[in-house]
C-alpha cells in the first residue's frame, strides 16, 4: 500500500507526538525476504543490515509517539541449524536482544563510553572530543527507554513438527545437545514524558475502578502469557 519510512517520515502525513500507541511485528532480520525491493526489511544480509534498516524507521516512530507512551514490538529469537554455525549443532540467536539495543540506542552508548576515555595519546584533541561527544549525546537523548518483555509461550510440539530439533528420541540418545522451545516476546519500549514532574504520560491512560477490575490487572501486569499454540 505504501513503504512504512515514506509514511512516517512525512510530518504532513503522521505529525511530531500525535500516536497513542505503537504495537508491530518487526520482520525478524532476514528470515523472511518479501520481496527483492531494497525498500523491504526483509531484503538484507543479516542483522547488522537489517537494523540499518531500521533506522530510517525507528526515529520516526519516536517522534510521531505521544511523550510517555509505549511501543510494543513483537519479536522472536532465531534458530540457527548446524549448516548455518561454525560449531555443528544447533544454537539461537538472540535477536530480541538486538531489537533492544537497538531500540534503547546501546550503540551510540557504547560510543560515548569509547570516546569519553580517549586521551591526548590517542591523538585526539580535546575539542575534537568534546564536539563529539556533544553530539553523541544529543542523539542519545531522543532514545525509546526498555520497561517490559512479556514472554508468549508457543507450542513445543509444533515446533519440533517444523524444526525436528527437540524430538524425543534425540533427547534420549543425549540431551546434552538438547535446547528448549522458542517462546515469542513482547518487548515493552517508552518514549520520556515531556515533563519530569512525574512519570505519568502527557496525555495519561486512564481506567475507572469500576470498570478495571483487578482479576483484569492481574493479567495486564503478568510478563508471562499463554498463547493458543
């Protein structure tokens, strides 16, 4: 219908602080390639190319939010056979992992940490420095903040019909090798209010107390929630 960046990258279209939510299925690096389009996320050679991707989108996403508001993303880890490690068995990448360094900007971090312990010795002067870190600083700012992952359990037996990676008799022969089902996540993202009054939203979601009952937080408040499979 229309390319997600081009959307959210138009201000006309998605004004600054003006979403209430945003709940999406990241595609999950490249394990699912839609089309040969360059403009497609899943048409890339891995993570580290696919969260480049990702950043033509995820600034957007940060200013068409509502201060204080939430971005739910939908991820799952990947499973990574024999034919593709260097160890001949069966491992998992941690891409939900990647989506929150992603999200929470640990890169630029991880820049301002390297850059603040360089010296005169590194050949680096300190107005050099000093301009960079101002501006890695000034990028760091504007950064979705962790808060939640919900963990979605899935059906280990679907699974293994799919992978054959957790079967029963494998497990016997030796279950040293022998991993676990892999559960899919919510991961839980907050723009900062506008304010540091409090930690309340700008534009707060309120519930009456007679209409959320608390059987209903109970559910809300849980990390851990069952699936249909």
């Amino acid at each position: 219908n229309n390319d997600t960046v081009i959307v959210h990258s138009d201000p006309e279209e998605i004004p600054d602080n003006t979403i209430g939510m945003h709940l999406t299925s990241i595609p999950f690096g490249d394990h699912y390639e839609y089309s040969d389009n360059y403009n497609d996320f899943g048409h890339n050679d891995g993570n580290e190319e696919f969260f480049k991707q990702m950043e033509f989108l995820t600034p957007e996403l940060y200013r068409t939010l509502k201060p204080g508001r939430i971005a739910a993303i939908h991820v799952k880890d990947r499973p990574r056979y024999s034919h593709q490690t260097d160890v001949q068995f069966f491992t998992i990448e941690p891409f939900s992992d990647a989506t929150v360094r992603h999200f929470t900007k640990q890169k630029v971090k991880d820049q301002i940490t390297l850059w603040e312990g360089l010296t005169a010795e590194d050949g680096i002067s300190e107005k050099l420095k000093s301009k960079r870190l101002q501006e890695l600083k000034s990028e760091y700012e504007n950064r979705f903040h962790f808060i939640g992952r919900i963990t979605i359990t899935t059906d280990v037996v679907r699974e293994n019909n799919q992978t054959y990676r957790l079967g029963w008799g494998e497990q016997r022969k030796d279950a040293s090798k022998m991993g676990v089902g892999i559960p899919e996540y919510i991961l839980l993202f907050r723009k900062p209010p506008s304010h540091t009054k409090n930690a309340y939203a700008d534009d707060p979601v309120t519930k009456k107390i007679d209409e959320y009952l608390l059987s209903m937080w109970q559910l809300d408040a849980h990390s851990y929630w069952r699936s249909s499979g």
